[in-house]
C-alpha cells in the first residue's frame, strides 16, 4: 500500500472500558463454534485494528484486548497485552 492510498476500516468493538489503574481494554465478544488457528489470528488482527483506531482518536493506548466466546454453558476469555 502506498502512503497516497485509503483504507476504509469498518467495524464496532463489543465494549471499551477503563481499568481501575486508568488502562483501556477492549473486548469482543464471539459466538462461532469450531475457531481455527487462522481464525484466532484474524480475531487478533481485528483487536489490533481496533486499538489502534481507538488510540489515533482519543491519544490513549489500548493496554488490554480480550476475546470473549460466548458458549451457552460458559464463557472462555483470551487475553493478549496490546503492544502498539
């Protein structure tokens, strides 16, 4: 991509919030069954973007991105420290 080029992003994160300690977090909540390695990536991908989105409007770095899969019995949490 050439710096003269656009690049459209399109998207909503589920939920942003502070932590106590002042930190941002983003989470995003999925419910697909059978995630692949490739798809783990992508969900990944897409935090970054949104963190990076998120820091260029407000001046603030994103700390956190959390994965959330939503399950009818329970719900499993991915972590990952955001690294600008």
């Amino acid at each position: 991509m050439s710096p003269d080029e656009t690049i459209v992003v399109e998207g909503i994160a589920d939920l942003v919030y502070r932590e106590d300690d002042g930190d941002l977090v983003i989470v995003d909540y999925k419910t697909d069954v059978g995630v692949t390695g490739e798809t783990l990536e992508a969900y990944w991908t897409q935090l970054s973007v949104y963190a990076d989105l998120l820091a260029r409007a407000t001046g603030e770095q994103v700390s956190v991105v959390n994965l959330v899969f939503a399950r009818p019995w329970a719900a499993h949490i991915m972590r990952r420290r955001n690294t600008p």
